[in-house]
C-alpha cells in the first residue's frame, strides 16, 4: 500500500461502483462530471447517445487487489498515478475557452493523441463582461490526454499555434509526471 495520487475515468454510469470504491477505501476524493472526446455526431452515428465520462481524483492508500475489485465491477476503466518519479508517462492538461476543446482534440489526434476526456468548468479569474446586463462567468473547457513525453511536447507546441491565430481564445497547457497504472477492462459496445 501507497499514499499516491490516482486519477480514475469511466463512464457516468459507473459512479455507483466509484462512490462503493470510495466508501470502502475510506478515501476522500473528487468527482468530475465529463464527456469523451469523440464528437458528437460520431455518437450519433453509432447511436450511442451517452458519451458522460466522470473523472475522480483521489489520493490515498489502495492496494492493486481493490483496484481489480473496481476493474472487476466497471466496464471502459482507466487509471493512473499521477505526479512523483519522472517518467515518460504525462497527463497533458489543456484549459481553454469553452467551445474550442473539440478544435483541441482535434489537433491531439492529428498529432499522435488516441483519445482524452473532456471536462466543462469556470474560471475564478477576473469577471468576465457583461452580457445583456448581467454578469456571465468565463466558461472553460479541460482537456485530458494521457501521452508520451513527446506527444506532451508536440501538443503544447501546436496547440499554442492554433490559439495564437484566434483573437478570442486564451488557455493554457501544462503536463503532470503520469506513472501509468492501467486501462482496464475497456468495452466499447
């Protein structure tokens, strides 16, 4: 047993076997309400309406055997230990404008990205403007793609080109160390 910090994605669905997992491990965590990164319309077109993922950070003592318990109950799991050693491993974090993750993901996957998650939030910056009279917050998009060292690279480099010829879109990128832990059980059905 470790005191690490985990980050945990699944689909929506499974919250009930996160919150089991959370209780029985006595872990304080943090739950995140997302989507996947595919489009929309790609969904559609499978007719798999519900891409919801959540994301749920914790950090805490877990030995592997109540990870598989979790694997066991999940379907479409992925974890990984986040911060530590330097390995090659990254979590690269992209908050950006809300509107323009799709165009973010977009680039990751023309530049060696599979996939990531996609998280909807605010900014606690400065108030934003005024619209019709009343105070709007900074809607933000996170992106979440766990890579190599050199696609982490890449990304922020490309990425940083993209935003640069948009007058109305500002974000920011950054990478984590990722010692990746393990996709388990992934059913795309």
């Amino acid at each position: 047993m470790t005191n690490e910090f985990y980050v945990v994605i699944t689909k929506a669905t499974n919250q009930k076997h996160i919150d089991e997992f959370n209780n029985d491990n006595k872990l304080n965590g943090v739950l995140f309400y997302g989507r996947g990164s595919l489009s929309k319309s790609f969904w559609d077109f499978l007719g798999l309406r519900d891409n919801s993922k959540i994301l749920y950070a914790f950090r805490g003592n877990v030995q592997e055997s109540n990870l598989n318990q979790l694997d066991s109950k999940c379907k479409d799991l992925f974890i990984s230990k986040v911060g530590g050693n330097m390995s090659k491993e990254k979590l690269f974090v992209c908050i950006i404008n809300s509107g323009f993750a799709d165009e973010v993901m977009d680039i990751a996957r023309n530049n060696g990205a599979t996939g990531g998650t996609i998280l909807d939030g605010r900014g606690t910056g400065r108030v934003s403007d005024m619209l019709m009279g009343s105070t709007v917050d900074s809607a933000k998009e996170v992106v979440l793609i766990f890579c190599n060292e050199q696609t982490a690279k890449l990304l922020e480099e490309k990425i940083e080109e993209h935003i640069s010829t948009k007058a109305s879109v500002s974000g920011i990128c950054f990478t984590l160390n990722a010692k990746l832990f393990k996709e388990l059980n992934v059913d795309n059905k």
